[in-house]
C-alpha cells in the first residue's frame, strides 16, 4: 500500500473542511501548494484561487450561449467588487439563481460542486483584512478580464477557428490569467512575512510574473489538442505564418487518432512545427527556471516548498512534452501521480533543502547532474 508523503494538510483560516475537500478536488497539484504555505497566507490564496477557477469554469463552459456566459461572468466580477453594506443583496440573489442553474448543466462533478459553492466563496472573500481583499480583488479583476478576452475572440466555439493574433497577444493574455497571480503571491509575502526572501522585492516580483506565465505557457502547450478542437488557437497568427503553417493544418494534424500513423499531410505539418514547438518548449523552461530561482530565494520552509512545486512538476510535464514532441497534438501529457508522490518523498526525506529543490529541479528538466 502505498501512503501519503509526511506532510501534515493544515485547515486554513476561513475555510472549513468541506471547502478544503472541494479545494483539493478542482486542483490537484495547488492544492497541495497551498497546503504548504504558512497560515497567514492560505485563506487569500484559497479564497482567490476557488473564485478564478469559478470564473475560469463559466468562461470555458462552450456548450452554453456564449451571451450567457458573458453575463454570468459580468455579475460574478460585480460581485468580487461590491462591498458588503446591504446594496449587494440584490446582486447575491441574482448569482445564486444563475450558479445554481449554470451548475445543474455541469457534466463535472467537482466544476458543478464548485459552481454550486459560489455563493459561499464570495461570503468568505470579504472575510479577510481590507489590504488582502484588496489584493484578490485585483488579481481577480486581471483574470477576469483575460477571460473575457478569451471568450470574446474563441467564443464561437468549434465551428470557427481562431488564433490569437500576435506574440504580444500572448504575452499580454498570460500575464492576465496567470503572471499578475506571481505579482498577487509575492505582494501577500511582503505584506504577511516581512525579510521573508534573500532578492529584493522588485526582482521577486518581476521573477514572479515570469514564472506565472511560464505555467500558463505550459498549459497552452500541454492542452493545444483539445483547444484546436474546441475552435482555440493559442499559437499566435504571426508565429505560424513565419513557420509556413496555419491554425487549420494544426486542427487537421491533432485529429488525427493517435494509435495510428498520421498521413502525409499531418506528418509534414507536425515536422514543420517542431522547431517552434521547440523554441515554445525552450521560452516556458526559461520562465520555469525563474520560477526555480523565486523559491530558491526564499528563506520560510513551508512557502519554499509550495513555491517550488509547481515548477518541479511544470519541468517534469516540459521535459515529458519534449519526449512526445510535436505529436503531443494528439495526447494529454502529465506528469503521472506516482511520479508526484515520489517527488514529495524525496524532497521530504531532503528537508526541502535548496539544494535538494534545486537538483530535483534538473532532474525532472531532464539535465545532466554533476
């Protein structure tokens, strides 16, 4: 029988046991972050994380009326913003009708649980202090907008395919989703864990950002399968264009079944992406590696190791999609659980030394070690 890794789940401030286990289940690897971090960070990371993965699942729902959709997203962001003096009964009672119905048509269980916990997440948001609201609701407020952009240009859903337009489309838009979330994480450790990293706070937080938007750039690459068929094309226009390829000929190439070989024609297509799929691979290692050092250069234990995880396992998934190559188009690539159970293991029976991170951190990028 295999057992859990040694390390104790704490139950953050504001969130019971039942919003603990809903946690857990939208997000496997950050939750076990956030299960790491020091108290005085767990609530606001929680609390922001459930209400952008609430967002997140109202942006993606693509079955539903795209007008729907919007609206539903334009009152959850109202309601991330009004204050609780009394005004805002109006708009709760409005959320809890559309969650609840938006919910029932949920074919994931733990999106529809989520969905139906909304109103209580938005409760538990303005139980935190005035400065570390402030935080989430504007961490919250760049999401949102990034997912209003997604679904303003893929909205249409499968039957039309579109790409983003150019590189700075998409710098801009993983900044949005997921670099202001490094700026949001290192803003709540300067302010609850004074002398808490050995760079300056303008470097973590510059740092930070890169690493968010690596993991966004990781998951671009490591879903653009099933983004093609839904009608989303993260790689920008310009890109392709330069590489003699089209948004079509990706959608072609990644349907094809992958127990058989591709035809010609989605042969040379994944042939002609290799080298930007390689040069996307190359900038989101880069900006995983910046990540690396941003946990490195923290100095409390419990939020070097939630800092680090995401990249131990972010350099795993590159290194896997490496292996897979451009073939990827046509397979989920993660890193399996297994794996993730023995890489708490290791770093656990390591102390979660820097040293130790910083080995595991080659190792799982597929470097040679010394």
């Amino acid at each position: 029988m295999t057992t859990a890794p040694p390390f104790r789940r704490q139950t953050g401030p504001g969130l019971n046991r039942q919003q603990r286990l809903l946690l857990s289940r939208v997000s496997r690897s950050f939750d076990l972050s956030i299960r790491l971090l020091p108290k005085a960070l767990q609530a606001p990371v929680a609390i922001g994380y459930l209400l952008a993965r609430a967002t997140d699942t109202v942006a993606d729902t693509s079955a539903l009326p795209l007008a729907e959709r919007q609206a539903l997203l334009d009152l959850m962001k109202q309601a991330i913003h009004t204050p609780t003096d009394g005004s805002e009964q109006h708009l709760q009672l409005q959320i809890h009708g559309l969650t609840q119905a938006f919910a029932a048509q949920q074919t994931n269980p733990h999106e529809r649980a989520l969905m139906q916990a909304l109103p209580e997440c938005l409760a538990l948001l303005h139980t935190l202090s005035e400065a570390d609201l402030a935080s989430v609701q504007t961490v919250l407020g760049h999401i949102t907008q990034g997912q209003q952009q997604d679904m303003t240009l893929f909205g249409h859903g499968p039957e039309q395919l579109v790409a983003l337009p150019t590189e700075t489309d998409l710098d801009r838009y993983t900044w949005l989703v997921a670099g202001c979330v490094g700026e949001f994480w290192t803003e709540l450790c300067g302010r609850h864990l004074p002398g808490y990293a050995l760079l300056p706070q303008d470097e973590m937080v510059h740092i930070g950002r890169q690493y968010g938007m690596g993991l966004q750039r990781l998951n671009i690459i490591r879903d653009m399968g099933a983004d093609l068929a839904d009608g989303r094309c993260y790689w920008p226009q310009e890109s392709l264009a330069l590489a003699g390829l089209t948004p079509e000929w990706l959608a072609k190439a990644a349907r094809w079944p992958d127990d058989s070989p591709p035809d010609q024609s989605a042969a040379e297509t994944l042939q002609t992406l290799r080298p930007l799929y390689t040069q996307w691979l190359d900038l989101t290692q880069a900006q995983l590696a910046d990540g690396m050092r941003y946990a490195l250069a923290l100095k409390p234990l419990r939020l070097r190791l939630a800092s680090a995880l995401p990249a131990l396992i972010g350099a795993r998934t590159v290194a896997l999609l490496r292996q897979a190559g451009p073939a990827a188009l046509t397979q989920r690539v993660k890193m399996p659980r297994h794996e993730v159970r023995a890489l708490l293991w290791r770093i656990a029976l390591g102390l979660g030394s820097p040293a130790v991170l910083g080995r595991e951190f080659r190792k799982l990028s597929g470097e040679p070690l010394p």
